[in-house]
C-alpha cells in the first residue's frame, strides 16, 4: 500500500491564483455543496467527490441511507472493499464492504464532527474546487508524455491512516478528516506529487531491485522533484520537498556527504528497515529535520537533470534507480565536495 501525507503551505498554486471567489452569501453550505462535480475526468484520470453525499445524505437533518450505498459506497466500491476493509482488519472488515456498515458509520461520523467536517469542506469550495481539480489534471496530462490510470476519492472515514494515498491505482483516498491533511494543499501540490508517483510505478515495477532502498528513494524524491516542474519554479525547491524550510534544507547542504556516506551501504536492502527509509526509529541521523530518502532522492534527480538538460527529467520514468544515480554523476559530486 502506498501511505503519503502530505502537509504542504506556501504560496498559491497556478490553478488556484485565478479561482478564489468566494461561494456567494445567498448560497447555502448545502447548495453550495449540491454544486461539487459528482466527479473530474481528465485522461483516464477519475476524481470522486463521494464526501458531497456524505455530507447531503443528512440534508434537512433527515439521514437517507440509500444516498450512501447509491453515492458513496457503489461508485468506488473497491476502494472500500479492497482497500479500507483490508488495511484496517478483519475486526473492522464489515464497516467498509457491506452496505449496512457503511450506512452505519456514515449515519453518525457527519454529525459528530459537523463543524470540523464542515471547515474543511468550506476550504475546498473557496478555491472552486471543481475548476481546481481539472486545471491540475489537465496540466499534469499537459507535462507528462505518460498518462496513468487512477482513480481517486475524497471522503471522511471513520479510520483514518491512508491521508492521501491507497492500495493500488484505482484505490485511492484523499482523507478530509485526517488530523495532519490540508485538503487544500495536498489538492494544490499533492495530487501532482501522487500522480507521479502512478506514472513511474509502471516502470519501477520492471526493475528487478524495486523492492530495493535506492529505487524507494528516486521515487519518492522524483515525485518531489516533478511536484516543483509543475509549478514551474514558482515554489522553492525545499518547498517541494516535504514543505521543508530554508533552514531545514540548509541543514541537509551542510551534511550531504556524511548523509550520502551513512545511507550508500543501505541502497540494496529490500527489508524496508533501515537508516535510509526509516531514520525516524534507526536515527542514524537523529538531528535530521526531514526524511532522508525524500530529500537524497531529490538531490540525486536534480543532479541528473543539471547533468543531461532541463527536459531530461522525463527520462527518469524509463531508467532504473541504479541507472538514475550512476548518469546523474551524483557520487562524483559528493566526492569533490
């Protein structure tokens, strides 16, 4: 399963800059929300607004449960089925792939947490979310030469633990209500992040070290690298990587080589436990501000691309992580320094 959680501020997004008018005061927070696309098509790209009848399955304080299995359940059922229903346990199995379970938690979780539902959902709808979601789609197709199947749904759950990611490309979540999601942001820089992460899959999965620490990390620092692409320089780089500060960045110049050194021998392991991917238990580097991989990743795609050409970051998508690092003259960098 793919986990990211992205927590990303800065400024403005290209897509959002021009779109911040505000809901009209005649407007009802219902009808404003009747007014969310069912969902966004680009491509073959599909975004699920299911928190919209969520919210109108208790419209007049009446709960209609038939609006969650027609609205919520059925349209991404493998989202609940496949995904939720598996990563949460067996115990918690029926809450998301029966009918009843799913009318059961959906009949109290909205009104419990009216008003913290509702804020975020007014965060979306200022920023004229349906315009938002088919700029940035619209864009990515626009940038990438390869365009990746998903299948998104953003929605309040009763367990949260996904943020914004899922289990496969056509199960996949943006949580409204987990406690670390900006739906904003994540909208504005995660999406691009994520859907990256969709289009490089294709081809990390024929690499035979996939599973491998090195090939974890140009993923993930890939998609960081793609994210400040798609805003075109208009954020910083560090910005891009885990909305890291200056000082935080500064902190990773000044240790490049003892970081690249202490994680080099972990650059095969497949365990997924090691100082590279997990420094935050190992604390190989426990005054590094940030996760390491995400930033080396970075570093290494950066130094590929002043290498080969500012268009040369496309080539990433065909080469494997052993190929990326040795083109991107990185290691010969590291040794001058």
């Amino acid at each position: 399963m793919k986990r990211t959680i992205l927590l990303i501020s800065g400024i403005a997004g290209l897509c959002f800059s021009s779109m911040n008018k505000s809901p009209g005061p005649e407007d009802s927070f219902e009808r404003q929300v009747e007014k969310v696309a069912d969902s966004i098509k680009v491509d073959d790209i599909v975004v699920k607004n299911l928190f919209k009848y969520q919210i109108l399955a208790h419209k007049k304080g009446f709960f209609n449960a038939e609006l969650i299995t027609e609205k919520v359940y059925l349209p991404h059922q493998k989202l609940w089925d496949s995904c939720y229903a598996m990563i949460f346990g067996e115990k918690n199995a029926a809450l998301f792939n029966t009918e009843a379970g799913m009318q059961k938690w959906n009949q109290t979780l909205y009104p419990q947490n009216k008003v913290q539902f509702d804020e975020k959902v007014k965060k979306l709808l200022k920023v004229n979310l349906n315009r938002t979601l088919s700029c940035n789609l619209k864009k990515f197709s626009r940038l990438v030469p390869y365009h990746p199947k998903a299948v998104i749904s953003i929605v309040f759950t009763p367990l949260t633990g996904i943020g914004f990611g899922g289990c496969s490309s056509d199960q996949f979540a943006l949580e409204l209500n987990h406690e670390n999601t900006d739906p904003e942001y994540t909208l504005e820089k995660g999406l691009p992040h994520e859907l990256n992460h969709l289009v490089y899959e294709n081809f990390r999965n024929k690499d035979a070290d996939k599973n491998a620490a090195l090939s974890q990390t140009i993923d993930e620092g890939f998609a960081c690298y793609f994210t400040w692409v798609f805003f075109e320089g208009k954020i910083q780089k560090y910005t891009a990587v885990e909305n890291m500060s200056k000082e935080q960045w500064e902190w990773y110049l000044n240790n490049e080589k003892k970081i690249f050194a202490g994680v080099k021998p972990y650059f095969s392991d497949a365990s997924g436990s090691n100082p590279l991917l997990r420094n935050d238990q190992i604390k190989l580097f426990p005054t590094a501000p940030k996760t390491l991989n995400y930033w080396l990743g970075f570093r290494i795609v950066e130094k590929y691309v002043e290498k080969h050409g500012p268009d040369s970051w496309k080539d990433i998508y065909k080469l494997t992580a052993k190929e990326v690092l040795e083109k991107s003259g990185y290691e010969a960098y590291i040794s001058s320094l």
